[in-house]
C-alpha cells in the first residue's frame, strides 16, 4: 500500500495528524490552482481552504485505483470554477486587484543568484498573465503541477490530442510572451 493510500486510510478513520500530514504535502500544490484561478494571493489561501474542507468530505469518493494528485487537482479545479461561477454571478461593485508578482522566496544561495531567479520568476509570472485562460491553465497543469497529458485529458473532458496540441500552442504563448517582455525591459 502507498504512502498516499496509509495517509487517506488514516485520514477517513479520522487521524487528525494523518489530515494535517495531508494537507502540508498537498498545500502548495493547491494555492498555486486557486492563485491561477484568482490572480490574488489572499483570495487564493482563502480558496485553497475552502478546497481542502471541500476534499476532507469528499474523501470516500476517491477510489484507490485513481491516483490521488490528479483527482485532489480535479476538485480543487472544480473548487475554483465554482468560485469563479458566483462572482460573476454577483452584481458588480467591487473588484479584486490584480497582484502580477506574487511574493517569492529566495532560493539562491547568494544575493546576486537569488535575485537572478527572483527576476526570471517575475517575468514568467508576468508572461503567464498575458497568455489566455486555456493556454495558461495547460501550462499549470502539465508544466508547473506535473501531470500527465491523459491526466489532464480525463480532467478537462477532452481527447489526448488535443491536450497536447493545446499544450505546444501554449508552450509557444508562454515563450512568445516571455520573449516580448524580456526584451521590453532591455533583456
């Protein structure tokens, strides 16, 4: 039995170490699809809370056979539209800023390499702010949370084909708009 398949036994028996076990591992993987989602960092923690009490009580829906990041990035993807669905359902009246380069860490082992790959990071967030929804959601998916292009195909209900041609199409978005940027600001 995996790790991931103790930790869920655990989990639906009631283990509250085993859930907040679960939580950390998973934690960042799901603030990154509500942050791409709504494009702010408080509203993203909000949402990725709101996704895990929504995946505590959906736990015995999650069948061994599946693998678990793939159904967790469903729900929490699922999670997000609804979101999404009733705010644009609301009248308007306020709106949410719009945070274009979320708070990085320093990963670099000096000064000048960190703000080496602090830079690199903005510019790619910056450039995945550009592209479409459809593009920059492959990119996420595929990219950035790792999964797998018959993943991403069950996930978003299409053929692989199309999965994969979507994520070439949006490889090439995210390169065009890095280039356009990076040169903008004299790189």
């Amino acid at each position: 039995m995996s790790d991931v398949a103790t930790l869920l036994e655990r989990c639906r028996a009631g283990d509250e170490l085993a859930w907040e076990m679960l939580v950390r591992r998973y934690q960042s993987r799901v603030y990154a699809v509500a942050y791409h989602y709504t494009r702010n960092v408080e509203d993203a923690r909000d949402l990725a809370q709101e996704i895990f009490v929504r995946i505590y009580r959906r736990l015995d829906s999650f069948h061994g056979e599946q693998r678990f990041l793939p159904w967790l990035l469903r729900v929490a993807r699922n999670a997000c539209i609804d979101r999404l669905r009733r705010l644009q359902a609301r009248p308007a009246g306020s709106s949410a800023t719009l945070d274009e380069t979320p708070e990085l860490r320093a990963t670099g082992p000096t000064p000048e390499q960190t703000s080496a790959t602090e830079a690199h990071k903005r510019l790619l967030y910056r450039a995945l702010n550009r592209m479409s929804v459809k593009n920059r959601e492959i990119i996420l998916l595929k990219e950035i949370q790792g999964l797998k292009f018959e993943e991403i195909s069950e996930m978003l209900g299409v053929p692989v084909g199309t999965v994969k041609s979507r994520s070439n199409r949006a490889r090439l978005e995210l390169a065009t708009q890095v280039r356009a940027l990076d040169s903008s600001y004299g790189g």
